[in-house]
C-alpha cells in the first residue's frame, strides 16, 4: 500500500486551504534577501572567526551549515593559489568582484568598476599558472571580468591588496552583455555576448578582435579545442556549434539539449555541455566521429526528403483518382441529378 504527503489527497478545512495559499503567494518575496537552504532551520550563531559576515545554521535534518551573509546573487566564481594562500574570487548581480581567503572565509578585498552585474571572470595565463605559480609561489595574478555593461576589465590581486588595472581601458567589443571568457594555448581571449557572437581577441593586438563568429541569438558559452582546431559555441539557441578557428566556417551543429545551453568544457578530445533543461551532455570533437555524424545527418535529411516526395506523389494520385470519373459513371451521375 502506497503512502502520500501530498496535503491535496487528504481533507483540509477552508482555513487550512487560504492558510496553505497565503504561505505560497508569501513565498516568493525577496525581502530580507532570502538564502534560500534545503531543510527547515531550527536555530542561528556567529561564526566567532568572521562574526560579522558568517553563520552557522542548525537544520532539522540534523546538520550544521556555515552560510555567509551579505553576498548579491553569485553569478561566477574562480579559484587560485597566491602567497601560500588559497583564494576564492566571486563575480556577483550587484556588479561587485569580491576576493575570500578560502581557510578563514574572510572577504579580503571588494573591487567595484563596472557598471552592471559580473558575468564571468578568468585568470590571465599569461601571469598565474595553476601549477607554476604554485612551485614559484608567486604573489601576484591579473583577472578579466565580464559584465551585463559589455565591458571587460582588467585587475590585479594578491593577498594585501587588490586593484583595477587603470593603465589599460576597459575592452569594448561587443554591442551588449558579454557572457563567457575563455582564454586559448596562445594567451589570446575569446568571448561569447548576448549580441549573438564569438569573437578572438588577439593579445599581440591590444586585445582586439581577430576573429568573429556569428552563432546567433544569445551566446552563452564558448570553449576551444586546440588539438581539433575547433571553437564550439552554445547558447539560447539550444544547439552546440564546431567551428573552424581558422576560417571561421561552421563544421557542425550538435542538437539535443531543449533549453538554453550554460555552459561548456573541453575535456581532451570531448566537449561537456550543461544547460537549463538539467542535463549534462557530452560530445566527441574526433575527425571520425565528427565525420560519421554529419553523414548519416545528411543521410536522414535524404530519407526524409525522399518520404516526402513519395508522400506527395501518393497525395496526387489520390486526388486524381477521386476527381477523375468514366464515361459511364459520368453518365449515371448525369441521370441521377435529373431524376432529382
């Protein structure tokens, strides 16, 4: 025998129903900016190492969660190792690049510069390596942030101090929100923008684009693989598309996701792609496979095309056969209408 817990297949009296009601419509408020945790919260204490930004939390199914306050909606984040320190760098929705001590969860450093919300942040390899750096313990690392005002910014962090790079001006490419950074083998950058395009922003050019991808609608993600040559692109559009990064010609247009697509990754010879409708995907950049799929597409467009035609053929005949009549049956059609 089933069990349920759904209060709908039990009897509720008209007060219970408005009660129920007026706690769902209540829900939704963001008053208090919510943090929003899986289990009931049962009781609430400073963190007594950062007693003014941090919590720890008691649920009800019977753990202890340390939550920290006063942090915008997190939209990126990214991780990095400086003076023996290990570092966490956040972009949030109230367009502020917060740096944190990972061991101790202090906020060391808050950068404000642009004007909207961070989207994206990436470390500059040309001065932090992740595993370099680390051996040489090195100080010192420079970041690219995206942002909803189309500009990327440049910044230049360590342990006790953190700045805007203001010798170099914000980089502006693109015509609207710039979503994603990547950076290649050769240290060049490459962006993805709500303008529906990907650009390669050469480095021995001041940043400046040298190659443009048109993928259309909002691109999202961008990710390049330098053993197959390729820069894959995904976005609203739903489909992950393989581009030339020589030409610049499209090779490919993977479907299968059915809500926008997140966010992509290159492991080795395989693209891992994430989006809205909750599934991870994965997709293989090899020259066989990439072969092997666009043929048997084109094979099923031509079945397709082939069905069609024979369907409509067999649409023809059938209303040839219904409209065409002997001269008999002329004849008998004739007579009846006269006897009418």
């Amino acid at each position: 025998m089933t069990s349920s817990s759904d209060p709908d297949h039990f009897f509720q009296t008209s007060h219970s129903l408005a009660e129920t009601e007026r706690k769902s419509l209540k829900s939704t408020n963001k008053n208090g900016n919510p943090i929003r945790l899986p289990s009931k919260i049962i009781a609430v204490v400073a963190d007594p190492s950062n007693p003014h930004d941090v919590v720890f939390v008691a649920e009800s199914v019977g753990s202890v969660r340390r939550v920290t306050l006063d942090v915008d909606f997190v939209k990126c984040v990214l991780t990095l190792k400086l003076s023996e320190t290990d570092l966490v760098v956040s972009g949030a929705a109230d367009a502020s690049i917060i740096v944190w001590n990972i061991q101790t969860a202090e906020k060391l450093h808050v950068l404000k510069g642009h004007g909207r919300g961070i989207l994206d942040l990436a470390l500059d390899p040309a001065t932090y390596h992740p595993v370099i750096s680390v051996l040489e313990g090195r100080q010192e690392a420079m970041i690219f942030s995206a942002s909803s005002d189309r500009e990327i910014r440049r910044w230049r962090i360590n342990v006790e101090k953190a700045e805007q790079v203001e010798a170099e001006k914000p980089i502006l490419v693109h015509d609207t929100s710039v979503y994603c950074l990547r950076f290649d083998a050769d240290e060049d950058l490459w962006t993805a923008s709500a303008d529906g395009t990907t650009k390669c922003l050469s480095r021995s050019h001041g940043f400046q684009p040298d190659t443009t991808i048109q993928h259309g609608d909002h691109v999202r993600a961008v990710a390049v693989d330098e053993a197959g040559g390729f820069a894959i692109t995904a976005g609203r559009s739903e489909d992950i598309k393989v581009w030339d990064r020589g030409s610049g010609d499209l090779v490919h247009v993977y479907e299968g996701h059915y809500e926008e697509v997140t966010g992509l990754l290159m492991l080795e010879h395989r693209c891992v792609s994430v989006g809205i409708d909750a599934t991870v995907r994965v997709w293989s950049l090899k020259s066989e496979d990439l072969r092997a799929v666009r043929r048997k597409k084109e094979e099923d467009q031509k079945a397709l095309l082939k069905g069609d035609g024979i369907r409509s053929e067999n649409t023809a005949a059938g209303d040839q056969s219904a409209g065409d009549l002997t001269e008999e049956e002329a004849r008998e059609l004739e007579e009846l209408m006269q006897d009418d």
